[in-house]
C-alpha cells in the first residue's frame, strides 16, 4: 500500500515538468528585442546601456582607432600585460554585436588597489568598412568596503 501512494504522488509530478519547457520559453522571450538598441538589448538593467553610467574617458589613442576585433582592440588599450598577484581576474565580454554596432566590455576584478576593487571600461564601436572604429569609451569602478559603492558606479572610491 506505500508503494501505490507512491506511485501516486509520483504520476501527476511529470505532468508539471512536461509544462517547463514552455514556460521558460515564454519567460526568456518575452523580454527580447532587437540588439541595436541599447536600452532594449541584451544589456538592458546591467547598469551597461545607459552611457551616462560611465565616466567618458579620452580614447588612449585618438578617436581613428579602427579594428577587426574589437574585443582584442579593448585589451590593447586596457587590459593588463604584467602578471598581478592575488584574486585579480580580468575578463572581455562583447555585450552588443548587431550590424550598427559593438559593444565591448573589460573587467578587471581584485586590484592592488587599498580603495579600488575593481575597474569596468566600456568601448563602443560603430561600423567602418569591414571594420570597426571606436567610437566611445567610458568606465566605472567597484570600491572595497567602507571605501565607497561596491556596485559598479561612476563614483570615485574613497
């Protein structure tokens, strides 16, 4: 008799695992729309749309810079050559890649910094030809405790 309980709380329990599929479906497009525009994309509610959650910072070398590989482009002008001791961590992701435009973030995570632990840089990237030009760079940093925000912000760290 315990086994034919069991049998029947276990039927109706596949029943609701067979509606999943659809209701992740619907859940994950829902909220989906056309990449070129930022504050729809991919990056919407990341604190990464919105160019004014950026300090704007000078190209390091000009406003022509024009690549094939945007994310390389990025670690050239931001990422870090000489090895780093500790948690450090440094990652490259392309949070935008339509026709019209990239996106590229660099993140770099456990400074030796006393103040700063971490550093977020933003390169936007506009067509040219078969390449891209850069075409906007910002950053933001993430403060240690009692230093300041520890979210990503625009905000110096103390």
């Amino acid at each position: 008799m315990i086994t034919r309980a069991l049998m029947l709380t276990r039927a109706p329990m596949p029943r609701l695992f067979a509606a999943l599929p659809v209701v992740a479906a619907l859940l994950l497009t829902s909220g989906c729309g056309p990449a070129t525009e930022l504050s729809d994309g991919p990056i919407a509610g990341l604190g990464l749309d919105d160019r004014s959650a950026y300090n704007e910072l000078e190209s390091p070398a000009g406003t022509d810079l024009v690549t094939a590989d945007p994310t390389q482009l990025a670690l050239e002008l931001f990422g870090t050559s000489e090895p780093v001791e500790g948690n450090f961590s440094e990652s490259v992701d392309t949070v935008v890649e339509s026709e019209t435009q990239r996106v590229v973030t660099l993140t770099q995570t456990g400074l030796a910094d006393d103040s700063v632990e971490g550093k977020r840089y933003r390169l936007d990237f506009v067509p040219a030809g078969q390449n891209w030009q850069l075409d906007w760079v910002g950053d933001q940093q993430r403060c240690r405790e009692g230093r300041g925000p520890q979210e990503w912000t625009t905000e110096r760290c103390l």
